[in-house]
C-alpha cells in the first residue's frame, strides 16, 4: 500500500469471500476508471444463509469479473459478469408467501413449480451500477427441473434497485431491532 493521504494504491490484493475469494492486481482510490476485480468459487450457500429467513436454498458456486470504479463517497460497476463454476442448484422451499404468489395467478403459479427445484448446468448474469447507487442486473438460468420429468427452464431475469437506499434502510431496520432487544433485555 502507498499513499499521499489523498490518494491511496493498493497492489496484489486477496481476500476470502463467502467461501470463495476476491484478487486484484492494484486498486486505487479514488480511481477515474474502472479497475479489475476477479472473484472466484463464491460459496451461493453461504450467500442463501444471508437471508433471514431464507427464501431460497442454493449450492454450487460462481466466480467473474467485476470492474469497480472506486470514487471518494461513490463506487461504480461498469460491466461486471458472473457465471457458474460448477453446477447450481436451487430449491424455492413452501411458504405463505409463495403459495400466496402461486394462487394469486395461474402464470405465477407455472413459473414458481417450475423453478421449485432447479439443477442448473448454465447461469450467466450481468450487472451496472451507477454513483446514485443504482444497480441493474440481468440474469439467465437453464436448468431443468428433475421433479418434473427433467423440464427444461430458461429463467431471464432483469432486476433494477438503488443499493444505497438498501443498505440504508437494512441498517435502519437492524437499529430498531437492536433498541427493541435492549430495551427487551432490561
């Protein structure tokens, strides 16, 4: 690491990441361009247990390439990619919720017995995101379903939210989570 206190160079950087890892060959900050990012074998169980509860159960793992623009109170993402590096599978297990969804329409109700058990040899997904924080995602799944006579599934997806005001109102909802615990606790 290098620094001026204004400017900050990183080199050969490596990380463990939900049962993967994370390498950059330099990183910069703030930087004026995107910079390289590989992350490789990322464990999508370990990303499943992030949900609480878990509204899907995944294995298998993925692995890409993810430019990041690093800016003094802002990060970019121009072009990243991600793909399976192994075969993926993924379970929608019953809930209210789904069963709701499932009985609100026929065409919901096809689409979620479809995808309630998938293997799925072929995942590629896409993503930007901008300073504002917004990302956008597309993704593509094949697989087949082997609960239904190994039906074949090609799941497209596109998927636009503002990261920023995510995290903001996942770190409001923890606070008050942790005031209702304290105030429990005494």
């Amino acid at each position: 690491m290098e620094s001026d206190l204004s400017q900050w160079q990183f080199t050969d950087i490596r990380a463990e990441l939900l049962g993967g890892s994370l390498r950059s060959p330099a990183l910069d900050w703030p930087s004026s361009r995107p910079q390289p990012v590989v992350i490789t074998r990322i464990d999508l169980e370990q990303v499943a247990a992030l949900q609480n509860p878990p509204a899907v159960f995944l294995d298998g793992r993925v692995g890409g390439y993810v430019p990041l623009q690093l800016g003094t109170d802002f990060m970019v993402v121009e072009g990243a990619r991600l793909a399976n590096e192994e075969t993926l599978s993924l379970r929608i297990p019953p809930s209210s919720s789904v069963q709701s969804m499932a009985s609100s329409n026929q065409a919901v109700k096809l689409a979620l017995e479809s995808l309630s058990v998938l293997t799925i040899p072929d995942f590629q997904a896409r993503m930007n995101m901008d300073r504002e924080g917004w990302l956008e995602a597309a993704v593509t799944i094949k697989g087949v379903n082997p609960q239904r006579n190994n039906l074949p599934v090609v799941f497209n997806y596109t998927h636009r939210e503002n990261m920023l005001v995510l995290m903001r109102s996942l770190r409001i909802g923890d606070d008050i989570t942790e005031k209702l615990r304290t105030e429990n606790a005494q």
